[in-house]
C-alpha cells in the first residue's frame, strides 16, 4: 500500500503557502494518511484480541499451576504464539494434577516445586502417558488418542528442557520417554466431483431441512464465498476468519493472510473464487445493517465478524449433504486444495509454499498418500524392450 507523508511544518500543520492548489493535495494526503491508519488499526485488532484474550486464558490457568510454571512461560514467550502457550498450559495443567494424585499423595499443585519436578522419573512420565488413555479430570472422564498423548508429552519434555538447560533441575528425565508412535491418518479430501456438489448445494440449498433454509437465503452469497475461498485457496479457518474487507486487491486477484506467527504473506486467486468474493461483496455494500465501522470480511447474521465455530459449522452443515460418510472439515477442504495443487504441478515444494508449510515434510507427510497417482502414471514410462520389435524378413 502507498505511503502517504503529507507535508507539515515546524508546528505539525499542513503547509498552506504553497497556493491553493498545494493546500488541496496536502488535505486529501492528510486524509489518505488517517484512512491508511483506522484501517490498518482494524486489521490488527482482530489479531490482538486474541492475543489478549489467549493472555487472559493464560493467567487464569497459571493460578492453577505451580508458581514456577510462570517462570518457564516467561521464558519461552519471544520464542512461541500466545496460543502455543495456551495449549501448554491445558497439558500441565493435567500432568500436575496427575502427579498430585497419583505420585505426590494429594500433594496441592500449587506447592508443587522444583525438586518435586527433578524428582519425577521417566518411568513416572510413562505412566502418565499411560494414564491419559482413560483419566478423569474435574469429574469428567477422559481418553487421549496417540497424537493427543504426543502432544502433552512434547509439552513435558519441552519444560523439563527449559529448566535443565537453566540448571534448575539436574536432569532432564523427560527426554529419557520416547514418543508415541503415531500411525498415519487416511487423508481424507473431496473428490471433483463432490467439490462442484458441495458449492452448488451452498449455492441452491438442495437437500436441507426446512429449518436450514429459513436462513439460506440470508447466507447464502456468503457461505457460497467461504467454501470457494478454502477450496480455490486452502487457507487456514484462521485466516479466512481474521480477513478484513481491505485484504482483498481484485486488480490482482490477490489477497493477504497472516499466517501462523503473525507473518504475512500475499497469496493469489482464480477468477472463480474473484467472482464469488465480489458477489458477496456487492451484496454487503446493499446491506444498511452492517455497522459503518465493520472491517471484517466475513460477517455472521449478528452483522459481526464470523466465529471459527460458525465457519466449522456451515462446512459441516453441507458436507453432510453431499457426502454424509465424509467427516468434512475446514481443515479437509484445505487437504482437497492441496491435493488438487499437487496433482495439477507434481511440485511438493509448490504445496508447502502456497498452504504455508515452514517444512516441506510436513506437506510430504500430508500428501504422500496422493503420490499414488504419480506411481500409476508413470508405470508405463518405462519400456523394457521397444514398443515395436523389428520384423523379421
């Protein structure tokens, strides 16, 4: 975007000698400059409410957690999201109140130290890890599946580092655990054909209830944009949701996302996906409802920005419809995207960038499955004698 530098003097007004003409120039500047910063504001303050209400999440929890935890997230904050932070605080939030119940003999976790943590051994991790098979916790019982355990034991051996490498403990028994091992999920995707099915039942509301269609009419030039942006783009639910109307450049047909981390990046659409975006956005500008100062893309009935949940809710609603034994998700139509990049460049490095991959292993790992289809095309690639042996004469 340009940046607007209206001239000013000593005093901080604009120049008015240069003549009238000058004068004009510098007050529309003036005002470019004000737009540039409310809308700059808007696109931040999405970001940094969640920041602030993950923050908020977090001193919470840490009141429930032994005074040293602190110490430790303090530690880790200019390496890590605030929602990183957050998850691990829900892990050991539950590993502390194992080890009161099950190794400290009801010891409060609160007073829970540092040599209580030195003290803990590996065999104790391997319990827990056990343990979080079938637990309860505030009266609910619970199961953790082989990723959820090896995502709290991740959290474990993080902390365990951390103060090891500050000599706060005098051995890392954590690293002793070995990770679960985790067995590949069938990648699950929309086919073609269920793809056209899927946004032309958004678009018609074929098959719903009559519930569901008492409200199609008021969502559905939206919902139609939302499924075409995931499925034309393989954006994350985050960002789709965290997009503001000035993200969006139809000269270029591109758009910009804040990834994870807070980096941005400008990714680019098709005409079909510019077609669906500037319907619905036509369709806002004739909505009075919407509130002047509303900057968010995607709005709900309430004419605020769309909840996560919202968005997980209508990718559920139609999914069901036109493929009812599919568990469809946001985060599938961003798995179809993907398999459709791939099929169409055979370029994984091409994947990791557009979808936001910081390791092409991990693009590797989530689509290794489709590199059957290669395998099968270029089965016949290689001839072991010539098509067409001379003939004898």
């Amino acid at each position: 975007m340009r940046s607007y530098r209206p001239a000013h003097n000593n005093s901080g007004c604009l120049q008015a000698y240069a003549g009238p003409y000058e004068f004009f120039r510098q007050i529309v500047d003036f005002f470019a400059v004000m737009r540039y910063n409310i809308l700059y504001m808007a696109e931040q303050s999405f970001y940094q409410k969640r920041n602030i209400k993950n923050l908020e999440r977090i001193e919470g929890l840490l009141e429930e957690l032994p005074p040293f935890v602190e110490e430790y997230f303090l530690g880790i904050e200019n390496q890590t999201s605030t929602l990183t932070r957050l998850n691990y605080a829900y892990d050991l939030r539950i590993f502390f109140d194992y080890l009161s119940k099950k190794r400290l003999h009801g010891k409060d976790v609160r007073s829970i130290t540092l040599s209580d943590l030195e003290a803990v051994s590996a065999t104790d991790i391997e319990r827990f890890i056990s343990y979080l098979s079938n637990y309860e916790f505030r009266g609910a019982h619970e199961s953790c599946n082989e990723r959820a355990k090896a995502r709290k034991l991740s959290t474990i051996r993080a902390m365990f580092k951390y103060f090891f490498k500050k000599e706060k403990i005098s051995v890392d028994n954590a690293a002793k655990v070995t990770m679960p091992k985790l067995h590949e999920k069938e990648i699950i995707r929309l086919e073609p054909n269920e793809i056209a099915d899927l946004l032309n039942c958004a678009d018609s509301g074929s098959g719903m209830s009559n519930h569901q269609r008492a409200f199609h009419d008021r969502t559905r030039v939206r919902d139609v944009a939302i499924l075409t942006l995931f499925l034309g783009t393989g954006i994350r639910i985050s960002e789709l949701v965290g997009l503001n109307d000035e993200d969006i450049d139809f000269s270029s047909n591109s758009f910009k996302v804040t990834r994870k981390g807070g980096n941005q990046a400008i990714l680019y659409f098709s005409q079909e996906v510019a077609d669906a975006l500037a319907r619905y956005m036509a369709f806002k500008e004739e909505d009075p409802e919407i509130p002047e100062g509303e900057h968010a893309l995607f709005l709900s009935l309430k004419k605020q920005r769309i909840s996560i949940r919202a968005v997980e809710n209508l990718v559920k609603k139609y999914s069901r419809i036109i493929s009812p034994l599919k568990k469809i998700s946001p985060h599938k139509l961003r798995s179809t995207y993907g398999t459709q990049l791939y099929r169409e460049t055979k370029d994984i490095y091409v994947v990791a960038d557009v979808l936001g991959h910081k390791d092409v292993n991990t693009t590797r790992k989530h689509y290794a499955a489709i590199s059957e289809d290669v395998r099968r095309d270029v089965a016949e690639k290689v001839h072991l004698r010539e098509q067409d042996p001379p003939q004898d004469k």
